[in-house]
C-alpha cells in the first residue's frame, strides 16, 4: 500500500512543474521592480511608451487602494517613472527633512493607463511581501507539489506506535502555513505564525540534547523499506536538478553571491561598489564569494541580471552537496538505512527545495556546518571549516564556542579567519567598510519579517539576543556535548535561537538549521525497515558507540 501512495505522489510531484512551466513567470522576488527612469509629469511623449506622464499619474491617483493614504498625506507630490520590465511605476513621496518619505506606489500599464498593482505600508519597500506568484522558488512554491512533498517527507514514519518524533515532523511541517500567508502577500498572518514553530524547536532540541545520551535507543520501525528510500532519492534528486534548470528563478541573493564571485575574478574590491541593480549584495561574508568562484568561472556573468546560469549550477551543487553529507553523516552514526533517510528527507523535505530552486546560496551554510561534523576526526581543517561557516552568514559564528574546542581547531579557525580577512583587506584596501556594509546593515535593519520589525518589541528582542548569546556560550560546557545527537541538538538549538532574535528572518534560512535538526530527531532511535516494503535493516550492535567518537574526536580531544 505504500509503495502505491509513494507512486501516486511522486507522479504528482513530477507531473505539476512539466505542465505549469509553460506559465512561470521570468521576474524575481520583486517582480514588480525594475531599472526605473525619472519622467517629469510636463514631459511629453516618451520614447518607447504609448503614454505621457501626466495621464498615468492621474490615473495612479484614481487608485481606490490609494485614496486613504492620500487624504491623510494632502501634501504628497507623485513622481512617475518608466520600468524596464515594461510599462510605468508612480511613487507618491511626503516631503521631509533628509529623504522624502514613499509612502505608495502603483505600477501602471503602458498601452491602457490601467493601474495594475498598487500598495502601501510596508509593501512600498518590500517587494516580497506582496504576494507575487513564484516570485521564490517558481513551481516549488505550488500547492500541489508542496503537499506531494510533504506526503513524501511524512510516509517513512506513517506508522504507530506514534511518539514525540511524529508531533516533531507535523510542527516542522506546519511551518508551510506561514509559507502559505507569506505567498499570498499576508505577512500579518506569516510572520506571527512563523515563530511558535520555532520556539517549539528550540524547545524540543535542548531536551533531546539533555536526554539522548542518558536514555537508551528506542526502536523506530519504517512504513517503508530500504529499497523504497533509494528509488525515493534517485526520483528527487533527478526531479530537483530538473526543477533547477527548466523552472528556477535566481533571486537577489544568489545575484549578489554571483557578483562578488566575479569581482573576486576580476581582482576588484569585494565591498561598497556592487552594481545598482544588486546594491546590498555585498552583505555577505567573503566565503560566500570564494564558494561561488568557481561556479562563476566555468559560467562567467554576462554583467546584467540575466538567467545566471552561476547561480542556478551553486544552488544545485550545494543542495546536493547537503544531502550527500547527511548520507554520509547517517551512514556513519547508525548504518546504511539512517544514511539513507537522512538523504531522503533532505530531498523530500518542501522547504530545500524551495530554497534551491529560488537559487540562494543558504544551502551552503548547511554544508558548511555539516562539513564541520563530518571534519570531526582532522580538527585543524573541522575549525577552518567551522570559521569558513560563521563567515558566509555570521550566524554560524554562534557556533564556535561548541565547535572549537581544541587547540588544532582554534589553529583551524584562525587561519581560516586571517585568510579570508586579509583577502579583504588586500582588494577592499582595509576592514571598515566590509563591517559597514556586512554586520553594520544587518544589524540596524529595518524589516517586517520578524516579529520585532513587525511589532517594534525592541526591548524583547534584546533579551532574546542575550539569551541567543548565553546559549551559545553555555553549549560549550553542556554534558554529553561529544555525543553525535547531542552535538547535532545543541548545535540546531544554537542556529535556532540565532534565527528567533535575528531582526530580519525568513524561510530560506531554515536549510541552516535542518540537517542538524533531521539528525535530532532521528538519531535517537533505532532504526528498522518495514518488512512488507523492502529489506530488513537495523543499526549494527554498537554502530553508537564507535561512530560517537568517529564523528566527535576532533573537537572534544586535546591536541599536544
């Protein structure tokens, strides 16, 4: 019977992008942006354009979604602009001291001056948060191909006796609501949904951490067989790298890593000058862009936001990348049907795709911190990797205290952090404005995203702050810290709680955090494949105790 679930959903999964590509739409994550020329309101014809300025602003100020806005603000004066996507954008400013304040915005159609989009509030700034179909991830975002996944993801452990795992994954899974809301350009609803989620993970990570290595292994039985978890990954491995190529977008954040990687190649300076298309693409830490040179080499950029063929091959590669080490990492802990499962739910789970198809560059702090695991063994190259980490993103910094715990991998990490600083000393000519624009912007933010931006709690962000800080000390000496699960639950636990105080958050930013968490919760059990679907296979006698050490040593031992 699961085998005919399994088929039925996979055909699904694989059926809906094949029909739906014809309809994806070219535009990214602001699908309403574009290169914008100021147009006076008395100039007349404009070249390329079948209307004038003053006819789409006045149709602009006729927008019924406007009409508040303008009565509270009299004084607002309308600017119009032609966009290079097509068509026309008029932004109403109030005057003030320093930068005029936007407080709307419309996009108007060329040909009919028909007003086509408009918005206010926090939707003026934020292009994301209006609700554009596929503006992240295409297709992987479709209702249809969301819950097939999910389907997937669940059908290894649809079966009794149910325990905590199965409340774990059905939370996990619920995230998808908040997508949802987001999707739909309600963050009202996203963001405050977003956070129970999480808290309950943070929750749940430092008890298993607390327990996993005081209680004995209890056994888990899969719904479906060792046979069934290799077909699964060789289907989603084939439907995501296909997904990638024929129905992906490259948002900003995957422009901005193939930006810096070229101007890596060109020996140009790293920070302050990326292009105005990508201003902020340089926010991130320069790992980020070494990771992309060479992808950027073999597909040089053309100089424009084109289809960033970079981007898509980095997004691809780091995806799989994390799925490999999560075999790998299972494989090495409890056996060749954990490896598997690992692998499989990374590949089944909806939230990487989303991330890979939106060509992001997360997946690769996910690798990053897995290869940090897999490093455990040659601690010099485990704290190069774990400094190499904290310095694409910086949250994976908060890892350090737990990760660099030996004298060879504080070796590691410094010269990994001396390396990468003095590559941007030397092309950037000093370090204040990497700070200015890395650290310095993220950390003054302004965003709708959390739940501090949307409800200004500032006070209650900065205990959680702290309390993000004292966790990621207090892990370092927690007992137990050299067991597999618990190294994976404290570490999960850390980048979690990095995330609930962060003041900018967003679902992209959970490919963190999820192969510690699959390693969570799930390592804890003892494995055994359902017999009626495939092979039987359970963790070897004493798998736990010798891969502890295989996967601990480096970072727990005292080199000489």
């Amino acid at each position: 019977m699961a085998r005919v679930i399994a088929a039925a959903v996979m055909a699904l999964a694989l059926a809906w992008p094949a029909a739906a590509a014809a309809q994806a739409q070219t535009a990214g994550s602001g699908a309403s942006e574009g290169e914008l020329t100021a147009i006076p309101s008395n100039a007349g014809q404009v070249a390329g354009r079948w209307s004038q300025a003053a006819m789409i602003i006045a149709s602009a100020r006729r927008a019924p979604e406007l009409a508040r806005i303008l009565r509270e603000h009299p004084q607002a004066y309308a600017q119009a602009y032609t966009r290079r996507l097509g068509g026309w954008q008029v932004s109403f400013f109030e005057r003030r001291p320093g930068p005029d304040d936007e407080i709307a915005l419309t996009i108007v159609e060329d040909r009919t001056a028909k007003v086509a989009e408009a918005w206010t509030g926090i939707r003026v700034k934020w292009a994301m948060a209006r609700g554009y179909p596929g503006g992240f991830g295409r297709h992987a975002a479709a209702l249809p191909v969301w819950l097939a996944l999910l389907a997937l993801f669940l059908l290894p452990f649809l079966r009794p006796p149910w325990r905590m795992l199965h409340l774990d994954l059905v939370v996990l899974a619920s995230l998808s609501i908040s997508l949802a809301c987001f999707s739909d350009g309600n963050v009202e609803a996203s963001v405050p949904l977003a956070f129970p989620p999480l808290v309950y993970l943070l929750v749940r990570l430092l008890i298993i951490a607390r327990r996993a290595a005081r209680s004995p292994a209890p056994p888990l039985r899969l719904a479906v067989g060792r046979d069934f978890l290799i077909v699964g990954i060789m289907f989603l491995v084939g439907a995501r790298v296909g997904m990638q190529f024929a129905d992906a977008n490259v948002i900003d954040v995957g422009f901005g890593s193939v930006v810096g990687a070229d101007k890596l190649s060109q020996g140009e300076a790293l920070y302050g000058e990326f292009p105005v298309s990508i201003e902020r693409g340089d926010t991130y830490g320069p790992a980020v862009y070494l990771a992309y040179l060479p992808f950027e080499l073999l597909l040089p950029w053309s100089g424009t936001w084109d289809s960033l063929p970079a981007g898509h091959a980095a997004a691809a590669t780091f995806d799989l990348v994390c799925a490999a080490l999560l075999g790998f990492l299972g494989t090495r802990l409890r056996g060749g049907l954990f490896g598997l499962l690992m692998a499989y739910m990374w590949l089944a789970f909806p939230f990487t795709l989303f991330a890979s198809n939106s060509g992001t560059n997360d997946a690769l702090v996910g690798a990053l911190i897995l290869g940090v695991v897999a490093l455990a063994s040659r601690p010099v190259l485990q704290g190069a990797t774990a400094m190499a980490a904290g310095l694409t993103k910086f949250a994976p910094l908060g890892l350090l205290p737990l990760f660099v715990r030996s004298r060879r991998t504080a070796i590691g990490a410094g010269l990994a952090l001396l390396a990468l600083l003095a590559l941007i000393a030397v092309l950037d000519g000093g370090l204040g404005t990497f700070w200015d624009r890395t650290v310095g912007f993220q950390a003054d933010r302004d965003s709708p995203f959390s739940i501090w931006g949307l409800y200004d709690l500032g006070l209650l962000q900065k205990i959680v702050q702290l309390g993000a800080v004292v966790l990621a000390l207090a892990v370092a000496f927690a007992p137990h810290r050299d067991h597999p699960v618990v190294l994976a639950s404290l570490a999960a636990a850390v980048l979690v709680a990095v995330q609930l105080a962060m003041p900018h958050w967003f679902y992209l930013y959970l490919v963190w955090v999820l192969p510690l968490v699959f390693l969570a919760f799930v390592g804890r059990y003892e494995l055994s494949a359902d017999r009626s679907t495939g092979s039987m296979e359970s963790a070897r006698p004493g798998d736990e105790q010798r891969t502890s050490t295989a996967l601990t040593q480096g970072s727990a031992s005292a080199a000489p």
